[in-house]
C-alpha cells in the first residue's frame, strides 16, 4: 500500500477528530464505504470459488459418465450383446 495513502488517511481521521466530526472512524461515511468495498471483495472471492466448484462438479459428472460407458460398452462387446453409441 501507498504510504502516502496511508498518511491521507491518518489525517483525515485527525482532521474528523478535531472538527468534532465523530471520533469513531468506521461510523463516518468513509468508514461505511471501506467496509462496502471489503464486503464487496469478499462476494466476489466466494463467487469466484461458486463457480470454480460448479466447474470442478461439471468435469467430475463428464468423466463419471464417460467411465460408465466405457465400462458398459466393454462388457457389451465381452459378452456379445450389441451396443448403441
């Protein structure tokens, strides 16, 4: 993180604090938006992992059908009973 950001933001809080503005940073509206904007970044991250799990359960259903069929094809050739697709 920036320091100069880190400096700005030290004085504003200073500056909320002499004005008498609220001693209690998180009640300000800057404090409201920095927690929108973290709760904002934490549905993101746990939509990212929603879909990156319907993802993972697609391929894992694809390759467990595949599997069956290949299974059920073989013995269908072992035992000679005819098979479709």
């Amino acid at each position: 993180m920036d320091s100069s950001f880190i400096l700005g933001a030290h004085v504003s809080v200073c500056l909320l604090d002499l004005q008498g503005l609220g001693g209690d940073y998180m009640s300000t509206s800057a404090g409201q938006r920095d927690r929108m904007l973290m709760a904002t970044q934490k549905l993101e991250q746990s939509n990212d992992l929603l879909k990156y799990g319907k993802e993972q359960l697609a391929q894992t259903e694809v390759r467990r059908r595949h599997s069956l069929h290949c299974k059920l094809y073989g013995l269908g050739r072992r035992y000679g009973i005819p098979t479709y697709g």
